[in-house]
C-alpha cells in the first residue's frame, strides 16, 4: 500500500522565490527555492531564521532538501 500524501503542483512553489517556512504553527526560517520539479522535495537556500531561539539551527546560505508537504509555506 502507498502512504497517502499531498503533493505540492509545479505553479504553487517557485524556483528563486522566497518562502517563509513554519512547522505546526512556528516559524523557522526564510528560504529561497534553489530546485523544486513539482512533488513532495525542494532544495532550499536558508535567507535567515525568523525567530531567535531557532537562530544557531539555521545559518544564512546553508542548502539542504525538505518535503515540502510537511511544512506551512507562505510568499515572503
């Protein structure tokens, strides 16, 4: 049996936009999507974490992979 999951269009997450990204209502950081081909993954490029308890997790420039499904994401 596939795990059942939403899947995020191709339209919905652009690549060189900036997102503010939030876990169970919490913001974590900004990031700008580096690669995304529609899906569940993106590769994101953190701009800077939006709270400071989360500052030293999230270093400016860092790269890395997210299900992007997992997240709240909005428009920066």
């Amino acid at each position: 049996m596939k795990p059942i999951h939403d899947k995020v269009a191709k339209e919905e997450f652009v690549i060189g936009n900036t997102y503010n990204v939030s876990l169970r209502g919490k913001q974590l950081y900004a990031a700008e999507v580096v690669k995304f081909h529609g899906g569940c993954w993106a590769t994101v490029r953190i701009a800077n974490a939006l709270a400071a308890d989360t500052a030293n997790l999230y270093t400016p420039g860092a790269e890395f992979d997210i299900k992007v499904a997992e997240y709240e994401i909005t428009l920066r």
